[in-house]
C-alpha cells in the first residue's frame, strides 16, 4: 500500500467512525428521548443505566464526532485542491456545483428530519472555498478565531440583553413555545402532515439555537482547521505519533469534565461570565478530544492488524454521504408513528444498543454494496449530477473481501 493510498483509507476509517458516533447521538432525536420529562425517563426500562450512558453521551460523544464530521469536510477540500493542483479554473467551477447538489441533499433532508447538518455545510463550504489562499499560518490562526467568535455574541448578550431567571430543565431538550409531550405526540401520530409541520417548527428553532451555541462560527472554524491539517500532513505525521493521543485527549477530556460540572449547555444564553468560560472548556474539549480520536485511529491503522480490525469503519467511511442520510430514515421509520411507533418507549441504554444495530447493518450493507459498485449510491447521484454526465458505477472486477 502507498503512502497516498494509506493516507486516503485512514480518512474512510475516520470518516465511518465519525459516523457511529452520529448514529449514537442523532438517535436521541428520532427515538423522542431528549424530549421526555425527566419524570417520564424513570419509567423506561434499564433507567438505572441512564445516567451512566447519558454521562458516557456527554463526555464521550456529544460534540466530538460532528467536530471530527467537520474536520474530514475541510481536509477533503484540501485534498481535492492539492490534487487539482491549486488550478481553479478546472476545480472550483465543478466543486461549487457539487456544493449546490449538497445545499439541495441537504434542504430535502431537513424537510424529513430537522437535524440535517448538510445545509449548513454547503452554505460554509463556499466561504471555505473563497479562503482557500489563505496561508497555513493565517488558516490556523483563522480558524481559531471562529471556534472561539461565541464569546463575543455571548458576552453582548451577557452585558446587553435584560437579564433572564434561569429556568429549571425537566427534559434533555424543549421549546420554549411547543412542550417534548406535544413533539412526542405529532411524531408518534401517523398524520404525514402534522410530522412536517413540528419539523418545519423544530428546523426553525435549530437555526435560532447557532445564536447562543456559536455553531455557524465554529463549523467553519473547524473547515479551515481541518484543511490546515490536510496541507500539513497531519495523518501522515502528527496522527502518526501515539504521544500526540494523550497531549491531545488528557487535557481534552478535562476540559469536557470541567465544562460538564459547570453544568451550562451550549444551546443556553450565559447568566454569567463562567458560564462563557464554561462554553469555552466545551469547545476546546470537544475539539481536542476529536483529534485525539482521529489520532488513535491513524496509529490503529498503521498497524496491519488494526487495517483488518477497522475494515468495517472503512466501509461505511466509503458509503459516509448514504451512510448519514439513510440513517435518518431508519430512525424514524422506527421510532414514528407512520412506521413501528417505538417512540418515546426506550432508555439510553436500549438506544445505544439500537444505534450500533443500525451502525451494523449498515456496515453489512457497505460490504455487499462496494463488492458489485464503486461508490455508494448517494455518493455516485451526487458525482453524475456534478459533471453532468452518466458515471459508470458498477465494478468490471471483483474485488477481494478485505479491500
């Protein structure tokens, strides 16, 4: 195997592990967890388990694997371009159109479930693309910036705004003009219409919540960081280096601890100035903990044993675009009421287990489907829109199971 080629399978393993983790967060939605009264969670089965997982979701996986997401979009730029050889007349025409085929994956994804992220990535994708001369200093500085740019928004709203009682939670997630029943209630009904409807409302409320979250700054933030790490090598060096998983993850999850006993969401306006400090300890943890991860995996995989071992999050990796969408149509043809109607009926730990039975099948699926064609199929609509053009997708060889 090439350096190039070892370079490109690495990033598929990143790429489908980051995937797990959107399965074991996203599920929270579809199921109509995060909106139950904490009264209600106690009554699920294996309650006593929901602490423990919900910890295990917030210092894990919360945050982490959508900065990984993130990171791999913006040395997947870097990559293409390095290979276009920074000629835009011949990469950037193409790269915007299949920009505007994902702001169209993405707008049809959200009208099925409020919790697409592709809109958003599309949309800061072309800024990504209008900074692609920055230079590596600048991207890295840059990109820091971002990360951290909620703090001025937050402190405006800290020192501007008329000050706000904190309100007791007594569920995971609400709204402030719609109760989790009345959300439970439209998505476990079978009225097509009515879902559309609480989703359009939930979409509406996700976009307000990038306000005091910062999540529109930090996106891009992460973008210019991740093709920061691609023009510098980063998994073919730093990644390389089993010392750089514990200067990155130590600190990291002491941040995330720090931030979880401060105890204030990223999604909440500060009462205070720790609460600021609170969302900066989240921040820094999340992001140094993702390339922590993304560092444990390249060590993994520069072993042989550990390619093998990781073969089935290079698979999905390979599927990731198929992968993310139609794990969307699992959750709520399971959990809604146009299909099994299994909402609001399970505990984190159940659901936990549900996602990696879905993170399997799909993995299955990934084997048979790369065996007979090239890319996934998402993957292969999305590249024959780009170039205008029918792409052949089917193999004309076999390939060997391990590939």
């Amino acid at each position: 195997m090439s350096k190039a080629n070892a370079r490109i399978d690495v990033i598929d393993a990143v790429r489908g592990f980051a995937v797990l983790g959107i399965v074991l967060a996203n599920i929270q939605s579809w199921s109509g967890y995060k909106f139950l009264q904490f009264s209600e969670i106690v009554k699920l089965p294996y309650d006593q388990l929901d602490s423990l997982f919900y910890w295990a979701h917030v210092a894990l996986v919360d945050g982490k694997f959508y900065a990984i997401f993130s990171l791999l979009f913006g040395i997947g730029f870097g990559l293409q371009w390095e290979r276009k050889g920074h000629k835009p007349e011949k990469f950037l025409p193409m790269y915007r159109r299949r920009l505007g085929f994902l702001l169209l994956f993405g707008v049809l994804h959200a009208l099925f479930w409020s919790g697409d992220i592709l809109m958003l990535y599309a949309l800061l994708a072309f800024v990504l693309v209008a900074l692609r001369n920055l230079s590596n200093r600048a991207l890295l500085r840059f990109s820091l910036l971002l990360l951290s740019l909620f703090v001025v928004s937050n402190a405006a709203h800290l020192f501007l705004a008329e000050p706000t009682e904190a309100v007791e939670k007594t569920a995971r997630a609400s709204y402030p003009d719609m109760s989790g029943e009345e959300v439970i209630a439209a998505f476990g009904g079978n009225s097509w219409s009515r879902i559309f409807s609480v989703n359009l409302h939930n979409i509406y409320w996700r976009w307000i919540d990038f306000l005091p979250n910062g999540r529109i700054s930090r996106v891009l933030g992460f973008f210019l960081l991740g093709f920061y790490l691609a023009r510098t090598g980063f998994f073919t060096s730093t990644a390389r280096k089993p010392s750089m998983i514990f200067l990155l993850g130590v600190p990291g999850f002491a941040l995330t601890m720090l931030a979880m006993k401060m105890g204030l969401s990223m999604g909440q306006w500060p009462q205070d100035a720790m609460g600021i400090v609170s969302k900066l300890a989240n921040v820094a943890g999340q992001l140094l903990m993702a390339l922590s991860y993304m560092c444990i995996l390249t060590c993994v995989f520069a072993t042989s044993f550990g390619r093998t071992l990781m073969h089935p999050l290079t698979l999905v990796g390979r599927t990731a675009f198929t992968s993310y969408l139609s794990q969307s149509v699992i959750g709520v043809f399971l959990f809604y009421g146009v299909g099994f109607g299994l909402i609001a009926s399970m505990g984190l730990a159940q659901l936990w287990a549900v996602a990696i039975g879905i993170y399997a099948f799909q993995v299955l699926a990934a084997s048979v489907w790369l065996r007979v064609f090239k890319q996934g199929p998402i993957e292969w609509l999305w590249r024959c829109l780009t170039q205008k053009r029918y792409i052949p997708n089917r193999r004309t060889t076999p390939i060997h199971p391990a590939e």
